[in-house]
C-alpha cells in the first residue's frame, strides 16, 4: 500500500508541476504519471494476490527507475540529480530483496537512454561520473544484501560442513526420503490407472461391432468425468477425421459432422485446427483434443466438450495417458471391421445372386438386396429406385429416406432423367452439405452427409439406380463404393432376367460359344484386351503363373460387364468381351476401366517373383468381330 500511494504520489506532482510551472510539458508529464499510475496498480494487485517475486519486484523498480530518468531529462537536471534512480531500487532491495546487482546495470543505462531521448548531444563528463556512480553502489549493495537473503530464506535450508550434525543429516535423509516415496507414488497411480483403464475400456469390445464406438466413447466419459466425449477416425482417403462414436449426451451436429483438416500437417496444428472446427461447430467453450497415433501414423482422435464434472480435472493430461489404449482398441475394431467387410464383399456377389433367385417381382428382388446391403455396407440408408419410362419409382428402401437424386444439379437440369441425359455415371458426394450439386437445405432436411449412386445398365441403358447415404460427412469410403458397384452388376441383370429382356448366353464363355454369341447379337462393341510384353513376362514369371493372373483377372473383369454382356479367355493368353449395349465411349471407358483393373491384379510366380499384369485393349464395332475371331 505505501508503493501504491508513493507512486500516485509522484503522478499527482508531475501533473502538478506541468500545469502551474510549464515543466515538464503537458503532453509529456500526462504519459509520465500514466507510467507511474500503471505501475503502482500492479504492484498493488501483486502485493494483494500474496506474489512474492524478487525479480518481479525488481523489474517493477528498474521500470521506476526509467520514469524517473525520463522526468529528470525532460527537465534537465540528469546531470545533477541523475543519482536518484537509485532510490526505487534500493527500495526494492531492501523491502523485496530483489537483486541490486541486476538492477543497478539496467538503471544507469537509464540516465543514458534518457539523455539521448530528451534530444541531448554527447554526454558530459558529470553524467558519465552520476552514471558509473549508479552502478557502483548498485553492485556494492548486492554484495551486501546477497548473502542476507540467501541466509533468510526459509525455504532454504543451507546445511554446511560445521553444522553437519546428526539431526541434519537424518533431515536430510527424510527428504530425500520424502521426495522417492512421492515420485514412486506417483508412479504407482499411474500405472495403476492406466492398468483400471485398460480393463474398463476392453469391456466396450462386448456387443455389436456397429456400436462399438458409442461404447468406447461412453467408457471415457465416466473415466474422465467429462459429459460428452467424441472419438474419430481417420477417412479411407484420409482427408478427413469421421466421427466413429459420441457419448449420449453429445448433440447431433457432433454425432454428424466430419473433421475436415490436412493430415499431413504437424500434429500440433491438425489438434488446434480440430479444436477450433469443434469449437465453432458444438459451441463449446472449453475442447480438449488428443490424436491417436500407431505405427507412426494418425489414426484417429478423442475429443472431449465442456468442462469436467469436478473441478480442477487434468482432461488433457488424463487423455494423453488413455490415448495409446483408445487408439489399440481403435485399430484393433478397424481391422476385425476391414477384414469383416471384405469376406461380406467376397460373398457379395453370391448373395445377393441367390437372394434373387426365385423373385417374382422386381419390389420383391429390390427388397431383399437393399436389406442385405444396408447390413454389409454399414451405412444409414439403402435405396434401390427404378428409373422406369416415365417418373422414377423407389422399388425399396432400408434405414432412413435420404435419397438425393431427385435434388441433386446436373448438366442438363435436375433430378434422375437429367442424370441420365449426363450419361449416368456414378455420383459420389463426400460432403454433401458443401457439394455445389446439392442444394444445402435439402441434405441438412433429409440429413445426409455423404451419398454414392450407381447405376444398374441393361441392354438398352440405366434401367435404375442403387443409391447409398450417411449421416456423417465422408462416410462412404471407396470400399464401399466398390461394393456397391458389384451390387449394382448384379442386381441389373437379376432386373432383367425378370423382365425376360436379358439373354442367356452372358458371362465367361467358351470360345465357340462365345463366336456364337458374337455372331447372333446385332450392335454394340468387341473389346480385345492382350499382354504386352508377353515373352519377357513369360521369362520371369512362367506362363502357369500368366495363366492364373489372368484367370483372376477375367473373373473380377466379368463383374463389370453390362447386363448381357460376355467374356472369354484366349489361348494366347488374352481377353475378349462382347458389350451389346455399349459402343463408341462408353465401351472406351469400360476397356479403360478393364485395363486399371489388370495393373491391380498381380502376377505371383513359385520363385517369389511378383509384379503388376501389363495390359491394353482394343475397341472394334460388332461388324468387324470375324476378324477377333477366338480360337477354338
């Protein structure tokens, strides 16, 4: 309290002073007694919040010190009373013990700095002696006042050899004592939490696969005593963290909304870019976020949103301890998930075969695949929509009604005819709330977050469509596009086989039935697809492990034949396929499409010899197939 009124004290005379006498001027002297005004408020709010800082304290003084030097320039008299910016630094020493050789360097460069600031020219010799005078003393009253501190310290124990009795030495070893059994307490807490964790977090294995997430969620937030708790996971195309699981007390924007940031950013900047999306999107005011990290790369996230249920709880510290068990077990739940999808993807096509086996109705047959679908894709929403002559009409529907199709914009208007108009290729949205093909209201109403069309092409074009949807952004990886591609072949020519428009002969034929086939179709394309290089491969890998690669790619290639369409392996080791309905572009695209699909299929030979099955394709006109005539 004495500072604080010695301080306004001296604001209160330099005002006074520049307004009855002129000096210093009033434009000057206001700065100074706000200097002088500031200063003392915080050293009265530090006093006042029990701050015991020496060096604190000191930079207060030597800041005391420079207004004094500045007031003492602007009037003049830094030549001969330059010597009282001493005062606050003693002061300091003596009531703060502040170090006065720290501060008495700092005060006499004031005077210095002053006397240029005010305009002067080269100091004179007087100054120079106040100067060295000031830092003398500074240095001299440190070395007096050093040792006295450091002896009334309190906390400070110092233990010399002349004192090293038997009660300081069994002080000594009661601290050092102390101080292990702290630190192996603290040890043991944390592994004993983590250990308590791990148990409580493996019981969020039990139960359905699909609600894993939401479990693992809500074992965190009573572990962490936070009311809402989102896990994340990274995207297929690892462009975006998807919500896997929320606690029941998150909102839906959470449980919905994607965390769109660059991965491959530092770690640091990819938590602070989530926490601020989280922030702006929950409307929370306190995100603590931790990224899950395994095998060096980010594998997902936890995030929790609010204040913790009892104050004073480390959130942030407690979640970097949990992160490396939340992100085994979230590992661990994608790969039992990949693994699970792709034996579903594998008997894919056999299902939904023979689940159309026996249909007497096209609602019938749509009933059944998208039913099974919705279970082997994972998402919120199947629909099976036949494009017909005149409106489209959903055949059948599983989960929520978030078709897009009728809302989305295409080149040519709006909805499924002008989709078809635009060449019916397949529609991906990843976001569909920022995708400029849909208008925003609609998928904020129907609430979907991505969405993926593929067509079903019969002989004569689309005959309809199989759409799937989300709720989150980016939940529909390529996996499941890729799945619903084969779907979509199959379920096209199950279509037309109850319409009786699809002819018999289609698949991977024989070369004679082939030619036949060939020869009795009217329109469409041949597409001949070969090795290249074909005798250096022969050389490394074998013509066994050729045929076999070719075997396998010749069933994955007849999955992507039109409704109608046929196959057929050469003997020297090639392709042919006949498309009935397909001629100009879109066979292009198709033989395109056929050709990536070989650069994925690899060639395994009993050397251990590996690599990719080089091949291009040919597109002729149905008219000219004599000529590509297979062997027999």
């Amino acid at each position: 309290m004495v500072e604080l009124l010695l301080r306004l004290a001296a604001a209160a005379a330099v005002i006074g002073f520049g307004l009855t006498l002129g000096e210093p001027s009033p434009d000057v002297g206001w700065k100074i007694a706000l200097a002088f005004s500031a200063l003392a408020l915080v050293q009265w709010r530090l006093e006042a919040r029990q701050v015991s800082n020496p060096g604190l304290f000191g930079f207060l003084a030597v800041a005391d010190a420079a207004m004094l030097a500045m007031l003492l320039g602007h009037l003049g008299a830094l030549g001969s009373l330059g010597f009282l910016v001493l005062l606050p630094t003693a002061w300091a020493a003596a009531r703060h013990r502040s170090p006065a050789s720290s501060m008495a360097p700092l005060a006499g460069g004031s005077l210095l700095a002053a006397h240029f600031f005010t305009g002067g020219a080269a100091p004179d010799g007087l100054l120079l002696i106040q100067t060295g005078s000031v830092m003398l003393v500074g240095l001299l009253l440190g070395a007096e006042s050093d040792p006295a501190a450091t002896a009334a310290e309190p906390d400070e124990f110092e233990m010399s050899d002349e004192e090293d009795g038997p009660d300081t030495r069994a002080l000594r070893e009661v601290r050092e004592s102390h101080g292990k059994l702290r630190e192996r307490y603290r040890t043991l807490e944390r592994s004993t939490r983590r250990a308590t964790w791990a148990v409580e977090l493996a019981e969020a294995q039990d139960g359905p696969a699909e609600r894993f997430g939401d479990r693992l969620a809500e074992k965190l937030s009573s572990l962490l005593r936070v009311p809402e708790v989102a896990i994340y996971s990274v995207s297929e195309t690892r462009q975006a963290l998807v919500p896997m699981g929320v606690s029941r007390s998150a909102n839906d924007e959470v449980k919905d909304f994607s965390v769109a940031v660059d991965l491959t950013a530092s770690a640091g900047q990819v938590r602070w870019k989530a926490a601020q999306i989280l922030q702006a999107q929950a409307g929370a005011a306190n995100v603590e976020n931790v990224l899950l990290n395994s095998g060096g790369k980010i594998v997902g996230m936890v995030a929790t949103l609010g204040d913790a249920v009892e104050p004073g709880t480390r959130t942030e510290a407690l979640l970097e301890e949990a992160s490396p068990q939340v992100a085994r077990l979230l590992v661990e739940s994608q790969r039992r998930t990949a693994l699970e999808r792709r034996t579903r993807q594998a008997e894919l096509l056999y299902e939904v075969a023979s689940l159309t086996r026996g249909a007497t109705s096209q609602g019938d047959l749509a009933q059944r695949v998208v039913r099974e679908l919705k279970e082997i894709l994972a998402v919120d929403s199947v629909a099976l929509v036949d494009l017909g002559d005149s409106d489209p009409i959903c055949l059948a529907n599983a989960g929520a009604r978030c078709d897009l199709m009728p809302a989305l914009r295409f080149p040519t208007g709006e909805g499924a005819a002008s989709w078809v108009e635009s060449g019916a290729e397949p529609v991906v949205l990843e976001n569909a709330r920022e995708d400029p093909r849909c208008p925003e209201e609609i998928a904020l109403r129907l609430r979907v977050g991505s969405y993926a069309a593929e067509p079903l092409v019969g002989r004569r074009g689309p005959i309809a469509y199989l759409s799937i949807a989300a709720h989150r952004s980016h939940g529909i990886g390529p996996s499941q596009r890729e799945a619903l591609a084969i779907a979509a072949a199959e379920a096209a020519q199950a279509l037309e086989r109850l319409t009786n428009d699809a002819n018999r002969h289609q698949g991977i034929m024989a070369p004679g039935e082939f030619q036949a086939f060939v020869a009795g179709g009217s329109g469409g394309a041949v597409v001949s697809i070969e090795l290249v290089h074909q005798e250096q491969l022969e050389q490394r890998h074998g013509r066994p492990a050729l045929g076999l690669a070719l075997r396998r790619l010749a069933a994955r290639v007849a999955l992507t034949l039109p409704s109608g369409g046929a196959l057929c392996r050469t003997p020297d080791l090639g392709l042919l396929a006949y498309l009935p309905s397909a001629a100009g572009d879109v066979a292009g695209k198709w033989a395109n499409d056929a050709v990536a699909l070989a650069a994925l299929t690899g060639i395994g030979a009993q050397s251990g010899v590996r690599g990719p099955l080089p091949m291009r394709a040919k597109v002729s006109p149905r008219q000219d197939a004599e000529v590509l005539r297979p062997a027999a």
